[in-house]
C-alpha cells in the first residue's frame, strides 16, 4: 500500500465519513433500540485504539454510530464471514487492509502514523469475525499501543447478532457498553520476552472487554468453567494455517 510509506494526511475524508455517520445513526434507528453507557470514559483531546469484541460483519459499523468524528480502522483484507452485499462498505470508508498470515507492515505503519499524529484508531484484537463468543486477542493491538502509547478504549458490543435476519415491526435491542481506558502499555524487553509481555497485555485488554459482556459472551474469558472449555474450539485462529482469501466460513 503506496499510501501508507508516505506523510499521510490525517484525518481522510472527513466530510464524507461524517455523512457515513449520521447514516449509521438513522439505519440503526431504523432497525434497533441503541443504548450507549459510558460515553464519559471516551478520551478528549488524545490518539487512542478504540477495541470490542468481534462476533459480527456490522461490527465496525457501530464504532461509525458511536463516534461522532473520523475514525481509522484496520483489518482483515478479506470478509469471509460476511454477505457479500456488504464488502463494499469498508472500502467506502477507506481502512488499511491487514492480509492475515502474512505480516502487513505498510498497514501497521499507516496504523502508527495515524496514532502518532493523535489519531483515533479501531481494531478487533481477535481478527475476525468466526464465533460469538471472546476469544484470545492477536498480537496486533498491543504492538499498536506499546509503539505508540496510545490509550486503548474497550468497547462491548451486545445484541448485533439479533439485527440479521431483520424483523420488520419487532427492533432489536443492541448496547454499546464502553469500559474505562486501559494503559498506556510499555514493554521493555526483546523477542521471546518482549511478545509475551505483548501476549499478556493482549489478555488484559481481552479480560476489559470480557467485562462489558453479558458472562455467556465471554467465552475464554468467562468465571464460568463450562463457558471456557466450551469456547475452546473456537480459540485456534483460521489464519495460522491459511492465507488471506483461504479462510471460508459462515456469515455472523
């Protein structure tokens, strides 16, 4: 990605993604009841990773609805677990595609230069979309915020499972809990040492989501022992042993 090695402009397209928003916000009226709890935990004046859990394709589409500014995302290049009539809508936002299984570093760069340029960023620290329940984050996120010192913002996304199939006469109730900032993170030591502090602080900012879910979300984060080993089929990320574009897998 070209862009990503030059001075990049922040923010991009500012007037249309403002447009996006308020768009956002009519079609989940139209389609839900929204409540939102914790807007006052929302940073001022600083760069910060926004992060929620990821059970479904509209995902990315709520953190549009509840910012009400430009913001930034990264992710998979690929949708596998989405309908196609809605793979557009992220090109149309403009994201910085991460190709999983490969390392994407003029995505992470972008990323970087976004955050330090105080920036605001959103990530889904599991990498996909393949369950419903928590799973173990990808190293990704912490590489972010210990680069940059970003703050990281959790966010829990309840009820966008219950949006699809639509229901005409009968809205889904969705919530929007946002949990307190985390950090920010440092790591100070190399290879071995250094991703497992980054694999500790990817639990952490997993086990902040954990808490803005409802406990049979939380999966590997779970009290629950039952919950915990039944997630643990789901722990294994498709991407270790595939490609971007190899993973094939049922819409959510």
């Amino acid at each position: 990605m070209p862009e990503a090695r030059l001075k990049l402009k922040y923010t991009r397209r500012r007037a249309f993604r403002t447009f996006l928003h308020l768009l956002s916000r009519l079609a989940f009226w139209l389609v839900a009841e929204v409540e939102i709890e914790g807007e006052e935990n929302i940073p001022k004046g600083e760069a910060f990773l926004v992060v929620g859990n990821h059970f479904s394709f509209i995902d990315p589409v709520c953190l549009v609805r509840i910012f009400s500014w430009p913001l930034d995302f990264v992710g998979g290049a690929e949708m596998p677990h989405a309908p196609n009539i809605v793979k557009f809508i992220p090109k149309l936002w403009g994201y910085y595609p991460l190709f999983r299984g490969t390392g994407s570093r003029d995505s992470l760069r972008a990323a970087e230069h976004i955050l330090s340029n105080g920036g605001i960023l959103g990530i889904f620290p599991e990498g996909g979309a393949w369950a419903e329940v928590l799973r173990p984050a990808r190293p990704g996120t912490a590489y972010l915020a210990t680069q940059t010192g970003a703050r990281i913002l959790p966010i829990g996304l309840v009820g966008l499972n219950d949006v699809f199939p639509m229901r005409w006469g009968k809205r889904a109730k969705i919530k929007f809990q946002i949990g307190e900032p985390i950090g920010p993170l440092t790591v100070d030591g190399r290879g071995r040492e250094r991703r497992q502090q980054l694999d500790a602080y990817g639990h952490l900012i997993m086990r902040k989501i954990a808490e803005l879910l409802p406990e049979e979300k939380r999966g590997s984060y779970s009290k629950n022992p039952e919950i915990r080993a039944a997630a643990m089929e789901f722990e294994a990320y498709p991407w270790d042993v595939k490609l971007e574009g190899e993973v094939v897998g049922e819409v959510h």
